[in-house]
C-alpha cells in the first residue's frame, strides 16, 4: 500500500507526520479515519485527500487504480464503530442507492472493512456543488432552475419509491448539482443511509421504525415525520421536494427557527407563510 509522508490534522489544521497518532498540539490521538491520505486499500483505491467530514464520517477523494477512475471514499468514523445499528445504515446507504440504478441517483461502486474497523463505500466522484452551497451564495433560484431540479430529484425519486425504498432525509446537503461541459447541469441524490424499505404491495416494512422515533432533519421533514410515526411512506419524501422547492424559490425555508425542537413544534403546529410573502416576484407560469 503505498502512504503519504504527511496527513493534515482535523485537531489543528496543521501537518503531521504519517507515523504520527496523536496531535503534537492538543496531545488528543488523531482517528485513524484521518491519516489515510496516500494509502491504497484493497490494493485497488488510492486515497488521494480528503474532500469533506462530518460527525458521522470523511470522505476521501480517491482513485480507482484498475481502471483510473475517480472515486469518492466514504469513512464511517471510527468512533462510532461499535453502534451496530449505525454500522447496518451506513451498509444500508451502499445497497439502497446500488439497487436503484438512477442517473439521479449517485452511483456506488462498492463497500468493505479496511483494517477490520474503517467501514467504508465507494461511489462515483461527482464535479459541482451540493445544493445547500449553492443556496448559501445565491440565496434563491430562478423558477425554471428550481422546477428543473425539482423534477430531477423527483425522477431519481421515483425510480426510489418503486423499489420500495423511501429516502426519510431530503435537504439541500443530500442534492448535489453536477457540472457538466457545456454549462449542463443535472442532479444526484446522495446519502440514503437513514432509508427503509417498505413492501409496496401490502404497506408493511421488514425495517419498521419504532413508534416515536423521529430520522430526519427537522426543517424539511414531514408532519408525520415530526411526530415518529411509523407508517412514514413515500409522500414524506415529496412533502420534503416541496420544502427545498419553496427555499429554492423564496431565498428562506419553511421554518425559520434555530432549535431543532422549535422547528419541529412549528412543522407540528404552524402553517408556513405563503410563497409570495417571502418572495412575491415568483412567477407561476414558466
């Protein structure tokens, strides 16, 4: 396998020696997840650098040595290893997207355990922004932008829903906007790691979510949502479309609170301004 000399330290910023473990600032041991850089695992991904973290992982942006082409590598952080439950959604987030086969859909290539703890998924390398990005800059949409990536994600969607696979996460940090030659754009679901499955012919799910128990994100998620339901089906997944729809459109989102229990309470018991309210130069007719 081969390694870099050096790895930058999410502890101080700085670099740090590859045979270093612990932060020379903070003497706290850097997680194995971020001294990859360099290394190959498999004998066929070649992580390059990192690209992004959060608190449930990192993403390298790799290559895949067989046929020189690049990847993105997604970590589960080590820190959370032991919760099997979490282990079994970042599995479930490979073979759920991997089942849909949707260009709307970002493609993974494929899943494993390096070193016995590193749990991690392969997936294609996409070139653009997410659309949380592109909504910090630009603020709003125009109309005919909005609905075009409305109908994407609505697409990748339905290929989804007709598996039986409900997404349960829909915000602008899970839709990337792709960059193509020639100023085209297109969509690409991500993270289906909070995903069930449920049997499209009889409503049951084989995962069912315990009653009370709220996934999601709390400014885009469902009334039904809010409140843990377990019947949570396919139409949460186009309450929240429409959510990201009106942010697109109107520069703010539905619910405008900090706390995540204020929003909640205000999904749960307020109905949001009307769309021309917050933006009254939305046109209709596109």
């Amino acid at each position: 396998m081969t390694k870099l000399l050096s790895y930058v330290c999410p502890l101080c910023g700085q670099e740090h020696s590859k045979s270093t473990e612990r932060c020379s600032e903070t003497q706290e041991e850097v997680p194995k997840e971020f001294r990859l850089d360099g290394w190959t695992i498999d004998a066929k991904y070649r992580l390059d650098r990192k690209v992004g973290y959060g608190g449930m992982g990192i993403v390298y942006e790799g290559t895949h040595l067989t046929i020189g082409r690049k990847i993105a590598v997604k970590f589960l952080s080590t820190s959370i290893k032991t919760n099997e439950k979490i282990i079994v959604r970042f599995q479930n987030e490979a073979k759920m997207a991997a089942s849909i086969g949707h260009r709307n859909i970002v493609d993974v290539i494929d899943m494993g355990v390096f070193q016995d703890d590193l749990y991690y998924i392969v997936m294609e390398y996409l070139y653009g922004q997410d659309l949380a990005t592109m909504l910090q800059y630009r603020r709003r949409l125009p109309g005919k932008e909005a609905v075009d990536y409305t109908i994407q994600v609505l697409d990748g969607l339905r290929a989804a829903h007709a598996k039986g696979i409900i997404h349960r996460d829909l915000k602008p940090e899970n839709i990337f906007i792709v960059s193509q030659l020639g100023g085209v754009k297109y969509v690409k679901i991500l993270d289906f790691g909070v995903s069930r499955l449920i049997d499209s012919e009889t409503g049951d799910n084989p995962n069912r979510t315990i009653p009370g128990t709220v996934f999601g994100t709390p400014r885009y998620m469902s009334p039904e949502q809010a409140r843990g339901r377990a019947s949570v089906d396919h139409r949460s997944d186009i309450y929240s479309v429409g959510a990201m729809l009106y942010e697109m459109l109107c520069g703010s989102p539905l619910y405008t609170a900090e706390a995540s229990n204020e929003v909640i309470a205000e999904v749960l018991t307020t109905e949001p301004p009307h769309i021309l309210k917050r933006n009254p130069h939305v046109q209709f007719e596109l």
